[in-house]
C-alpha cells in the first residue's frame, strides 16, 4: 500500500440524507482518485473491529450503534499527501469546529453522526483499506 492513499467511509447518517454524490464529487473535485468502492453495512463485530481503539471511551457504544444503523459508503482514495489532504478536506471531528465548506461543516449533523471517517495516518490506512478490501477491489 503506498503511502499516497487514504480511507474513508461515508457514514449512516450521510447516506440516509441523500449525500453520497455531493460528498463523492467533493471528493473528486479536490483531486482525490477513487482506487476503491463499495456500498455496505457494518455487523456489530465490524464496527467493534473497525474502532477498538476507542473501546475504552463513553462514546463507544454509541458509535458502534449507529454506524451499524444503517450502510454506509467505504472508499479508498489516492492524492499526494492523502491523509493530511483528506483530513484537511472532512475537517474538524466535532462539527461545529469543523472549519467552512468542509465535508463536515457541510454535512454532519453531531460528533458521532459527523458525516465522514478519515483514516489519521498512514499506518491506519493501510489497516483501514484492508479491513474493507481485498487486493483485488483496489486498483491503480
Ligand atoms: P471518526 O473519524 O469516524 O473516528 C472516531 C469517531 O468517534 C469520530 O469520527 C466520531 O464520530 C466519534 N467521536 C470521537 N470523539 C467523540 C466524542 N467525544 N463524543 C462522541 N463521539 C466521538
């Protein structure tokens, strides 16, 4: 996996809104090429997985309950300098931090319904992009 790369998913909320295109064009339009792509939904093993990280912390349950609510939208994306660029472009995690014409900003409605996960190093990632797909959903 090249460090050029990032994941992100789309969450439940975003997608229920009707949000995916204008999120996916934003995407495009800030010179990220999706490498990969799928609409799909986290079982709770998934999403316990996905964020152990943060196992430990009083938003987890609900994070793990409302991002198993409903599909959501799993991507990898290419750019120079992809994980600071990326998180630059969904900005801060609290929306109401989140900087102007955001991803964040724009569409998120809470902390924990904050429209977009950004993967926060390269390390993350890879292991990110793996869980998600297999070599062969990933293309140059
Ligand atoms: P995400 O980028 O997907 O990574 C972890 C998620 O946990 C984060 O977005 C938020 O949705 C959520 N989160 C982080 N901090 C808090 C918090 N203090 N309260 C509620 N949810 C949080």
């Amino acid at each position: 996996m090249p460090t050029n790369r990032t994941f992100t998913m789309i969450k439940p909320k975003a997608v229920e809104n009707g949000h995916i295109g204008a999120i996916l064009d934003k995407i495009g339009a800030s010179g990220f090429k999706i490498v990969a792509l799928k609409l799909t939904q986290l079982s709770k093993i998934d999403a316990e997985k996905f964020y152990a990280v943060h196992n430990e912390r009083p938003f987890f349950n609900e994070l793990v309950a409302f991002m198993t609510s409903g599909p959501i939208v799993a991507a990898v994306l290419e750019k120079e300098n992809a994980v600071e660029d990326y998180r630059a472009l969904i900005g801060a995690t609290n929306p109401e931090e989140a900087a102007e014409g955001t991803l964040r900003n724009l569409f998120a409605e809470s902390m924990t319904k904050n429209a977009v996960h950004g993967s926060d190093s390269d390390e993350n990632a890879a292991i990110e992009s793996a869980f998600h797909f297999s070599e062969r959903e990933m293309f140059a």
